[in-house]
C-alpha cells in the first residue's frame, strides 16, 4: 500500500519507484486513470500510446529488479513536446505537413531523459511550429486551461503545463522562444523555466548559432523544477555553445535563498513598455510587498530594454523565414495566417537588419550585466494578461488598449528572451475569477543555480 497520487511531487515519485514502494508499471497506471479522466476534455497529450507506455515500464521494472543501475526519472511518466523529436513516435510540430511524421531520432532533449529512466506516454500537444503563446492546430485541436477549460492554457507548451497542473504527468519538457516556458507555466499556475544561453543544450539544429529559442524545464514546483534541469542540462560535443556547468549541479536538495537583504528590482512594466492587466499588475506588486515583508530590499528599478522589441522581432522573423520559407513555399495553404506573416516578414530582411539585431542584443546584454551589478533578481509579470478565451488566437485588447499583432501581449517575456538571461515563472496569486498569474524572476546570465534557490524562497513565501 502506498499513499502516492499523481499530484505527489516528482521527487516523491522518483524516490517511491527506486524504493520498491511502487513499481513503474503501478505508477503509470496511476497516470494514465488521470488521463483518461482529464485529458479528453483539457487535450493536453497527443499521440497517447498506453501499450507501448505499458511494456517501456515493465521493462524499468525488469531492470531495477536485475539490479541495474537507474537514473533520476526512473520509471516516471513523460510525455514529450510535440515539437521534439521521439524516436519512434509520431512527431507532428503541429503541422499538417507532417501530421503522420515519425521521428527517425531523438532531440538531444528527449535523449537524455530517456537516458534518466522515463517512461514515455505520449506527446504534448502545440501550436502550430510552437508559434504563438496560444496552444492550437489543425492537427489535434485546441489545449483547455485545467484550472477553467474556457480559457487558454497558453503556449507554445501549452500541452506540458496542462497536463503538469492536472496531474497527467509529474514533470515536462520545453521550448521558449518568446516565453513559450513561462507563459504557459503562468496560465495553468505551474513553475516553467527559461535557462540561460546554452544551459539546456539542443541538437540537431539548422543552425547551431541561432540562439533565441531554448529548451528547458517545467514542474509543479521549484524542487521538481530542479530535479528535470539536472537531467537536460550540461554540456554535449554536438553543441558548440553548450555551457560547461554538469547538470548534477543543478539538482535538488535545494536550499531556499535567504530573502533578508535579497536586492529585489520591481517592475509591473519595465518602465512603461509593457501594458499590463490590472489584476496581473497586482499580484506583481502583492508579491513584492510580502518579500519587503519578508526583509528583502525591493526597489522600484527596471532595465533600458528599449531595444529589446525591434531586436526579438528582426530575429524572430528571420528565423522563421530561414527555418520554415521553403516549407511555405512548398505549401502554402498549410499554415495558419499569423505565422506565414511571420515567416514573410523575414524575407526582406538584410544582413544590415540582421547585423543590427545582434549588436543591439549585445547591447542589452551589456545592460543586464550592469543592472545585475546593483540588484540580484529582477521581479515582473511573466504574462501581461491572466488566460483568455480558448476561441480567441490572442488577446486582442489589454485594459481596453488595443494590441496590434499576435506578439505584442508578449513583449514581458520576449523582452527577456533576447538579454540572454534565466527566467522563471512561479505561481504567485489568482484573478477574482481564479484564475491562476504567475510572477516571473529574472538573474544574471549563468546564475540559473542562483535564481532556482531564490525561486523557491518565494514559493515558500507565497505558499497558500
């Protein structure tokens, strides 16, 4: 007998299985009662395969049983980012291009969880190429926020933290090109990571030094969070600018940062450069307070990041156009009309443009350096609305200010995408509705470590 459910963390997981208190093939039952119960109506995981799930896990049952040495996930129920590659398993990026796809390998990602002793399920579903914070395709349909199916779970991992919040798996993988981790991670009321360049290696890659999308970690909490950095991340030959930090150094016991002294810079909009809903504004400043409460020195500062939109933008769309213009080219009617605009937007592009993009990256760069000189994490909105209507693509008004394309509502999380620094998202309060916000930290580039413990300070501190 065993008092462990599906909503038990991670980590209590992991350990149950390694004790012998449950098997693998007992705990993925467990998961997939849930999703039974949840996942026809949220459609969080796609491509659901329980026979396969069922033989990967006698098979790590087999294995612990023959004394084998076993990793950190062993035996823990996965389901991969639909736009990461799983050997084997029907792989779609949500595009009906490649709705009946098979993929040939596995992202260096999913390698290294498979490596840890996972036992996958399935696919989280995405937007279409993961483009736009809103969880939708022609291929599988819309992801329903848990907390209220009427609304958005987000995006572009929309699939991972739905099925993170509702109990369908007890950690997720993802990418983050624009906030895609962390917003997300806001709207299902779950902790979602952007790590820092480098830290959470990709391959393969068209382009190894294109460097505006990573891949990184989701959970239910900052141990757990934890617990899935240390698998992923590290350095790997096959990428060149994989930072040299073991990814057993990122993993739990975490020890919570002392908040007395914690130099805490507070913006609700970077200075007037974000428009902010206003119950989104107030969970921002709520969670200050109780961390000046708490003896941290906060103080009202934010960096210039006046660059930051032109910069995202200019990358953005010439990374699209590189990665996906012959696709369109090929077929194009098979993609939804926001993202062929993006994909366009990159074709006048010059190298003058793009040379731009990366000397005003640096520059912010430079600006994060010294901003973090004075300050140790920087606290604001990780999405600039609470979830919104599942039938709308995006918000298309913020406190009745018009938004004038499907990026716009995203500049609090691209604004950090493009200075190179690790970024969290952690549940911080809800909307009269219920509806969950998150807050999101930021540290120095290389201080993920830093930012993990100060994250689970403000867990703690916020613990209902």
């Amino acid at each position: 007998m065993t008092d462990l459910t599906v909503d038990s963390t991670a980590r209590a997981q992991a350990a149950a299985v390694r004790s012998g208190e449950i098997s693998a093939t007992e705990l993925l039952e467990l998961h997939l009662d849930r999703i039974e119960e949840r996942n026809p109506e949220l459609n969080a995981i796609v491509s659901l395969d329980a026979e396969r799930a069922r033989a990967w896990a006698a098979v790590a049952d087999q294995a612990q049983a023959s004394g084998e040495e076993i990793g950190r996930l062993h035996g823990l129920p996965f389901a991969v980012k639909d736009t990461h590659a799983l050997k084997g398993w029907r792989t779609t990026y949500g595009s009906p291009i490649f709705a009946d796809s098979v993929a040939d390998h596995d992202d260096l990602l999913v390698e290294r969880v498979r490596g840890a002793g996972a036992v996958f399920v399935g696919k989280t579903n995405v937007p279409e190429f993961a483009a736009g914070s809103h969880t939708f395709n022609t291929v599988f349909g819309v992801t329903r926020n848990p907390v209220d199916p009427s609304r958005s779970a987000g995006g572009s991992s929309g699939g991972a933290a739905c099925a993170l919040a509702s109990g369908m798996v007890p950690l997720a993988d993802g990418s983050d090109m624009g906030g895609s981790l962390r917003n997300p991670a806001s709207f299902c009321g779950v902790v979602g990571m952007r790590p820092s360049l480098g830290r959470v290696p990709e391959w393969p890659l068209y382009n190894q030094w294109e460097s505006t999308s990573v891949g990184g970690p989701m959970a239910r909490n900052v141990g757990d969070l934890a617990l899935l950095l240390s698998v992923i991340a590290g350095p790997d030959p096959r990428a060149p600018l994989a930072l040299g930090d073991p990814g057993a150094s990122f993993a739990p016991p975490l020890e919570p940062a002392p908040l007395a002294g914690l130099r805490v810079a507070c913006s609700v909009d970077l200075g007037g450069a974000l428009v902010v809903d206003h119950e989104v504004a107030d969970v921002v400043r709520t969670t200050a307070a109780r961390l000046s409460d708490a003896g941290a020195a906060v103080t009202d500062a934010h960096p210039d990041l006046s660059l930051a939109d032109d910069t995202f933008r200019t990358l953005r769309a010439w990374h699209f156009q590189a990665k996906l213009g012959r696709l369109l080219a090929e077929h194009p009617t098979s993609f939804k009309p926001s993202l062929e605009a993006n994909i366009r937007a990159g074709e006048p592009l010059t190298g003058a443009d793009v040379a731009r993009a990366y000397t005003q990256r640096t520059s912010l760069a430079e600006t994060m350096r010294l901003f973090f000189g004075e300050h140790d994490v920087l606290l604001l909105p990780t999405s600039q609305v609470p979830p919104f209507p599942v039938e709308q693509e995006f918000p298309e008004t913020i406190n009745g200010q018009e938004m004038p394309d499907y990026l716009a509502w995203m500049r609090s999380a691209y604004f950090i995408t493009v200075t190179g620094c690790p970024a969290i998202s952690v549940p911080a309060g809800r909307t009269a509705d219920g509806l969950p916000v998150g807050v999101q930290l930021v540290a120095r580039h290389g201080a993920d470590r830093q930012l993990l413990e100060v994250a689970a300070a403000v867990e703690a501190l916020l613990a209902p």
